[in-house]
C-alpha cells in the first residue's frame, strides 16, 4: 500500500494504482426494507487498490464476497476501504482467489478487516512492509514512525477480528508471507475453500459481528449476482501494468520524436502526446529507476538517429541495447509481478528497431529516387524542338514551351534531352536514339 512519495505505504514494492476495489457500500445494491437470504453479491477485483471510491449505496443482501489478487496500493484507500467494512451491516468475506493470487501489501489488512477471511488453494498472503510510494527511500526517523503506525494498525484489526497478531505484526515488519495453509494454521485466516460456491456452502451458519450487530450468515444455495468493475476502471487497472506503462512511454517517445523531425505530420505528436500521458500516469506510483526511463528516451534517439546519420547500423546497435536495458532498469523492485516482462522487452525493442529501420530504408530509397516533379524532374526527360536552338530556341514538354539554350545546333521537329534547369531556361542536347 502506498500513499505520494512523503507518506508511507505497505507494499512488498511499490504498486502500481489502477483498479477500485469495491467495499459493500460501494455496490451497486437494490434497495430493499430487509436482507434477502438468498442473494449473495460477488465483487472479483485483480491488481492494485486504487482510492477512486464513489457514494455509498445501502442493499439488503445476504453477504458480499470480495474475490482479491493484488498486490498492493495506496494507504489512505486501504483505510477507506478498512472503516467500511468495519461499519457495515452486511457481512463481507474477503477471498484471496483465484489459485496462483496473492493478498499482498494492503491486501493483508483487508484480508484482516473482513468478517470472513478465507483463501483458495495455491495462494499467498503477507510482505506488508510500508514502503514510499514512487519507489523513494524514507529517512530512518520517518520510516520507523510509520512501521510503528502500520503494526499497531493491523494489530488493533486483528484483536477485533480474533486473528493472529504476532503474525499480522511480523508481516508488517518482516515482510513475511505464507501460503493458504500456514495461514490457516496460523489463524490468519477462517477457511480454505475451493471455489465461491463451496465457500458459501462452507460459511453458512456462522455467526458473525457487523456494524448492526450480531448477524448469522444464510449462504448456503445462495444464488450469486457478480458485479464486474465498469469499462473506466479496467482501463485504469490496465494502465497500471508496468507492461503497459513501457508500451505506453515507447510509443509516445517514438511518437514526439518523429513528430520533430518530421514536423506537420500532426499524427504521430498526437499519439505520441497521449501514450507520454498515460506512462507518465502509471510511472508515477511505480518504484521508477530514473536511468531506465533515460536509456529508454536514448534508445529511441539512436534509432531515429540512424535515419540522419550513416553509422553503418551502430547507431541501431546502441538503441537496441539502449532500449533492453531501459526496460529491464525501468521498475526499481524485487517483485516479479511489477518488472516489466523479458517476453515484451525483447518483441518490443525488435519491433522498434525493425519499424524505424523500416522507415530509415524508406526515407533513403526516397532521397536517391529521381525527382518526377518541379524543375528536378525536367531533367532528363524529352523535349520536342518548336523552334531551331542553335545556340537559344524553344522546346515543347509536359505541355509547355520553354525557352532553351543547346551547344549543338537542334532543328525544328528534332527531339531534346533536358540536361539541366536554370531558371526558365533549360539546357539541351540533342536526343539521339
């Protein structure tokens, strides 16, 4: 979890922002005089927990399940997100799913938050350890404050839910993790369970303490009504991926650039402006290595330069390697799931390369083609001889007749080769086939 670069976050590394996770004030619930023991609704959010939070909106249904995989994200949301659930009427159970998932950073304290914790097989929890979002290292003072700040938290959350502590405290501090069934044995959780519908079957009957107060859960057959996140928050999850962020800074350098050499092309600055835009947006919650970004911006430089400058393709070399190295400099983490992935890096930096060589050949195939218009591309072609030029005269070409001048006496009716364009004169010669 993560908040700006002056305040601390928890996080394994610093997250990325992109998808609101949805409490059960946060859904989009009918309005109803009394709970309806046979709908539970489904809410299934994977990436990172973002602060966009909207209205609260009260429903009546039996429990809400919230389907988590995320890594982490920012501090003030996960307090948010916390105090809801606290409050609320319904119960909500957290689920860390699908197998392969993960409740990392913040996604431990709304593990912990939850009136019912539970986790699928093949899943993970913990690495709750505050971190300074953008990857910026806290002074000692401050770092230690927000330590204390973060373990007494998830410590006071725990007590309240009956959870494991010492466990929640050394996560916090250690950045410990464990899997589904260590946290099961180590009361971090309530339950394993396979699925939504065998967790339901596995919680119904339980008693459990809401905001209105005592309440015991009816789930069992429950028929589930999922609610996905709309189109405006997927897009943000999406850009959240520092995959997509590395598309993203790729095309929209490559964009500008070639707006600047090529000036009123208007096309590739918009682009290009765009995609600069949306990396810079998710850039700036991501642990960024400065230097990633600048061999990055070089890389494109090189390649671009290949097109002015003959380097015999070393210029290409250099922004190939440049532009490899950005990339895997890019994300300052140890975390796997927030580098960008080697199976982009590489496509990527062929791609480019291969396209601004593309456009390198174009552009020197053009330079050496002959001029088929204006002045230049008179020269060469056949005229016809109106007049006698012995030595000035007059020609007849693409429709026009031109004064001409010739060092060799041209009869009238006799062809002439344009040899060369001065002013509205051309030099000729006479045409021998």
């Amino acid at each position: 979890m993560q908040t700006n670069r002056h305040r601390a976050g928890y996080s394994t590394a610093v997250p990325c922002l992109s998808a609101l996770f949805f409490t059960i004030f946060f859904l989009p619930l009918p309005a109803s005089s009394g709970p309806d023991p046979g709908l539970v609704y489904l809410a299934t959010f994977e990436g990172v927990i973002n602060s966009v939070l909207s209205q609260a909106q009260e429903g009546g249904a039996t429990a809400v399940v919230i389907q988590l995989d995320t890594p982490g994200g920012l501090d003030t949301s996960m307090r948010l997100i916390i105090k809801d659930i606290t409050s609320s009427s319904v119960p909500v159970i957290v689920y860390v799913a699908p197998s392969g998932g993960r409740a990392a950073s913040a996604g431990v304290f709304i593990l912990y938050s939850a009136h019912i914790a539970a986790m699928a097989p093949g899943t993970n929890v913990g690495a709750a350890h505050p971190v300074a979002m953008g990857g910026g290292e806290m002074d000692a003072v401050m770092k230690q404050k927000v330590e204390n700040d973060a373990a007494a938290y998830i410590k006071s959350i725990a007590e309240k839910r009956g959870r494991n502590a010492k466990w929640a405290e050394e996560a916090v501090r250690k950045s410990v993790s464990v899997t589904e069934k260590e946290a099961l044995a180590l009361k971090v959780i309530d339950l394993i369970a396979d699925d939504v519908p065998s967790l339901l079957t596995a919680v119904d009957g339980r008693s459990v303490v809401t905001g209105a107060g005592k309440n015991v859960l009816r789930t069992k057959g429950a028929t589930l009504k999922p609610v996905p996140m709309g189109w405006r928050l997927e897009a943000l999850k999406a850009l959240s991926d520092p995959n997509i962020a590395f598309i993203l800074m790729t095309l929209g350098t490559i964009g500008l650039l070639a707006e600047l050499y090529n000036p009123g092309a208007i096309l590739p600055g918009i682009v290009g402006a765009i995609s600069l835009i949306l990396a810079f947006y998710s850039l700036q919650t991501l642990p960024v290595n400065y230097a990633g970004v600048l061999l990055i911006i070089l890389g494109i430089v090189l390649f671009i330069l290949e097109i002015k400058v003959a380097s015999y393709g070393l210029l290409s070399l250099g922004g190939f390697a440049a532009l490899i190295f950005g990339a895997l400099l890019l994300v300052k983490t140890d975390a796997p799931f927030l580098r960008v992935s080697l199976s982009l890096i590489i496509p990527m930096a062929v791609l480019v390369g291969a396209l601004l060589m593309a456009l390198t050949w174009v552009a020197a195939k053009t330079q050496r083609r002959r001029a088929i218009t204006g002045a230049e591309g008179m020269i060469g072609t056949i005229a016809l001889a109106k007049t006698d030029v012995d030595p000035r005269g007059r020609v007849f070409i693409h429709g026009e007749i031109w004064d001409a001048v010739s060092e060799e006496p041209i009869r009238e009716g006799e062809e002439a080769k344009v040899k060369a364009v001065s002013g509205l004169t051309l030099k000729v010669a006479p045409h021998r086939k």
